[in-house]
C-alpha cells in the first residue's frame, strides 16, 4: 500500500534461523508483524528501508524488523508497549505494539525496542522452539444459551471468520462488521442479544463501541476481544459499558462459555 501511494520502499528478509517452527495461532502470530511493520511505515513517511531477519537463539527463534526511520526518544522508548500510548494524534489508537507485545509474552516470549532518535529502530522478540510450548487442549462441556442474535465487530478477516464460524456452529445469528462504525450503524438499526467487538481498531476502539452500544441498549451486554495480556481495571471497564474482557487467542470452549454467561446472566 505504501509503494502504491507513491512512497518508496524497500523491503529486505534475511531468513537465518535453522529451527523456525514456533506453536501459536496464525493470525496472532500475523497480528505481530503487521503491527510491527506498521510502526516502521508511520517512522517513514517518506519511505525507506524495513529489514525483516530470523535467527536462532537459545531461547527460540528470534524475529528482528528494523527501520531507518526517524527512531524514537528515550521517553517514547520506555512508554512503547504502554496500551493507548501514541504518538501519532487522534489518528492511532496506541494498542498496536502493546498488542505485539502482550501476544508474545502470553506466549512466554519475550521482546525489546532498540531505538534513538534518527537512527532509527530496531525490534525483537523470540518465542519458544515449538517442542516447548504447552498445549492446553483439555476437553471442555460447550453449552449453548440457545437463539440469539450477535453482533460482531472485528476489523480482522482471518478473526472474523473464526468467530463467525464458531459462533454459527454453536446455532448464534451473527452479524458481522468490519468496523465500530459500521457497527454502531448497524446496532442502532437492529436488536442484538451481545455485541463482540475487537478492543483496537483503527477509528473507534473497542471501548467506545461499548460506551455508545450502551448510550442505545443499555441492557445489552458487551464483551471485547484482545490480544493485550493485561486486564483492564474494573472500573474503567465498567465507565466504558464493557461487562467482559477476553484475551485472545481465541478457542471454541472458552468462547462459548463466555458468550453463554453473557446471554444468560449466570457469569
């Protein structure tokens, strides 16, 4: 997109890792490197050059995406990771690294920015070799709430479709949007029994979906996805109209347990 645009890039991959297999769910592992790519675009606005490079390490494989952008203060540095953190305005939402750096620690990695002021930056995270990462697989009871109507509001394709598939299976109707925007419109227009919705988005976060689903049916409970380990504090969640967080990634049981106690009260 950015070349499209007209601004010159290049992009360079340096493959050195011998053992690169990691477990993880695909889509969070893309969620990673988007994000990452993403932050080195916006430290180049007139273009410029990304290096992608993998190694081996002890502790696993090592992904390394550096820039020649602009780089970062030591202040802007230390906040990185911070959620909501932003240096770009009203434009960002400040969750993309926070993100990258909550699915790799629940993956029980680890990641560090190395970066100054124009000389650009340079970020790594490893994560465990697959033979060392625990499966939690445990056959789990799904109970299903019955009929409902469920709105969800998720930018990702490839989280959409998971979702969708998942809550389609247990007998839900699901309406999907692409945006809070979009699903705002379409939540004014329509009754829902739940509404879904990805914590960061571009535009409108998660939490202002949840505040404004509220401000038109307060009765209809509101849970956020994230791929942000921390929890939110309770009382912020409950200013913002969220009745529940869940960390992602994703998994059948765990997401219709929720959406059950949601529907039913009972959670």
């Amino acid at each position: 997109e950015a070349e499209a645009g007209g601004i010159p890039l290049e992009f360079i991959v340096e493959p050195l890792a011998r053992k690169p297999l990691v477990s993880g769910v695909d889509t969070e592992l893309h969620e990673i490197l988007i994000n990452l790519i993403n932050n080195a675009l916006d430290a180049m606005p007139e273009g410029g050059r990304i290096t992608l490079i993998t190694e081996d390490t002890p502790e696993g494989p090592r992904v390394v995406l550096a820039d020649n952008g602009h780089g970062m203060s030591a202040e802007v540095r230390a906040r990185a990771f911070e959620p909501f953190f932003s240096t770009k305005g009203e434009s960002g939402t400040g969750m993309g690294l926070s993100m990258a750096f909550g699915i790799v620690k629940r993956y029980g990695g680890s990641i560090a920015i190395e970066s100054e002021e124009g000389a650009g930056t340079r970020i790594s995270f490893s994560l465990p070799s697959s033979e060392f990462v625990e499966d939690d697989y445990g056959e789990e009871t799904i109970i299903h709430a019955g009929p409902a109507s469920i709105l969800v509001i998720e930018d990702e394709p490839d989280m959409v479709r998971v979702v969708r598939d998942l809550l389609e299976e247990g007998g839900y109707t699901v309406e999907i949007a692409g945006d809070g925007a979009a699903g705002i419109e379409i939540f004014s227009g329509a009754r829902h029994d739940l509404v879904i919705s990805d914590l960061a988005m571009p535009g409108m976060s998660g939490t202002e979906v949840a505040r404004r689903s509220k401000d038109i049916s307060p009765a209809t409970p509101v849970f956020l996805l994230t791929g942000w380990q921390a929890v939110m504090d309770s009382e912020e969640l409950s200013e913002c109209g969220v009745d529940r967080v869940m960390v992602k990634p994703v998994k059948k049981a765990k997401l219709h347990r929720n959406v059950t106690e949601m529907l039913t009260g009972s959670g």
